[in-house]
C-alpha cells in the first residue's frame, strides 16, 4: 500500500489501476484529472493494486474473479483513510474518467456527491433505450458526512451475502447506489458523467441517434466523463480519446 503523502491542501482526488496500464488511451485520462487537480491546488494519489490491502481476505476473495467489485469496495476504504489521515475532503475517480472542461468541474458544497449516469444503448430490436442513473466514477466526501461509512457498510454487505457467480460488476456501483439514490435523493456533481458506447461511438463519428438521446436526457453540461473503459478495452485509441478531449472541451467553450 502506498505510504500518505505530506499534505499540501486539504482536499486529495484518489486514482487507481493495475501498472502498467494495459491501454495506452488510459493516460491522457488520467493527466486530465491530475492536471484538473492541479488547476484547483488538490492534493492528487494515484496507488496501483496496492489499493486492494484495504480489504478483508473474505471480500478479496468473494471478488477475485470480479476486480470490478474488488474496486468499487477498495475505493471506499482509499477514501475512508484519506479523511481520517487528515483531509476535509476526499475525492474518487477512476481512471478512465476524462476531464475536457476543467473550468467547469466544481466539487458539490454538499457533505458528499455522486456522479450522473445517463447510460444509452440499442434494445434487441434496435430501439434506443436511456436510463437515468448515479455512479460511482466520481465520488465526493467531507469529513464528518453521513454517507460514505453507511455506503461501504452496505457494499460489503451485499457482497458478504452474494455468491461469486451471481454477482454482476455493477452490483455496489451503479446498482445499490441507483437504488439508495432513488429512495434518499443522493447530491449529484451533474458535470462528472458517464459516456455509454453508444454515445461515445456517436461522438467520435460526428452524431447520431444515441448522442442525440442523451443530450436530451441530461440534466447539465459535462465537464468530465467516465469512458467505460471495461467496455471499450482496445476499440478506443489514444489519438482518439486525445481528439475527444479537445472537441470537447471547445465545445463547453463555446457555451460559456
């Protein structure tokens, strides 16, 4: 596990993956956040596997064939330990997360935040179909907020009463927190979003249906989006996702 660093702010953004990067279009995401952290006087910690120390041999080993899990739980640790280490604000985004619009991405003054999902793609018959979600590519806490310690609780739960064969890798992401979201009504960072395949796939052709779906269904602009990199894997290139960033962000420009 990596050692804290000497704190020079009192708000961390944390990163992780396995080393070394098995995409290259993963390291213009990640300069984006450690450039946008920079740009506000962040701290900024990026830990590789060690990340996972932080969790119970039972959780590691119901999750060692779902590192999606394993992530969505070692996340909440990482964070944990940030704000009892000292800092009043600890935030999470994961490597393939993509900031276009630094200006435009803002912590929520709120005790805590999620980041907005709005997830596109075809039906069986070609029909678009969208869904409003919450996820967790982006996560904000402050000291002394109600949620983080009732989330990782009710995560580790879920996979504590799961078999490993009937747990889906979005099950304590998207899914629990979809669903608390929708009972409790969780603050929402609307800036820090998530682009589907199908939107994506749109973007880098110019438009199409499914871009025009989640512009409807949107309820901000973006400044920062989460790339499904377990989805995308090799089909995204760094030259793509470089083209990306700069479209992008001249399009948030131009709306300011």
């Amino acid at each position: 596990m990596s050692e804290p660093t000497a704190r020079r702010s009192d708000t961390v953004v944390i990163q992780s993956h396995r080393l070394p990067l098995p995409f290259d279009w993963l390291e213009p995401c990640l300069a984006s956040v450690r450039g946008w952290a920079a740009s506000r006087g962040f701290d900024y910690r990026f830990e590789d596997d060690s990340i996972f120390e932080r969790l119970d041999e039972d959780l590691l080993r119901k999750t060692a064939a779902q590192r999606v899990v394993a992530s969505d739980l070692a996340r909440l640790a990482a964070l944990q330990a940030a704000l009892v280490e000292g800092y009043r604000c600890a935030v999470w985004m994961d490597a393939d997360m993509l900031v276009f619009d630094p200006d435009g991405l803002h912590l929520a003054p709120d005790d805590y935040a999620l980041g907005r999902e709005v997830w596109v793609q075809e039906d069986g018959r070609g029909r678009l179909r969208s869904y409003v979600k919450v996820h967790n590519a982006f996560l904000q806490f402050r000291t002394g907020n109600p949620f983080l310690a009732f989330y990782r609780h009710a995560a580790e739960r879920v996979v504590r009463r799961h078999a490993p064969a009937g747990m889906v890798p979005q099950i304590v992401g998207p899914k629990l927190l979809t669903t608390l979201h929708n009972v409790i009504d969780c603050p929402v960072v609307e800036a820090a979003g998530m682009l589907s395949p199908a939107v994506l796939g749109d973007l880098l052709s110019g438009g199409g249906r499914a871009l025009d779906e989640f512009r409807a269904r949107s309820r901000g602009d973006l400044a920062a989006a989460n790339l499904c990199g377990s989805l995308q894997g090799e089909t995204l290139s760094r030259r793509q996702v470089e083209a990306l960033a700069v479209h992008l962000g001249l399009a948030a420009g131009r709306k300011r």
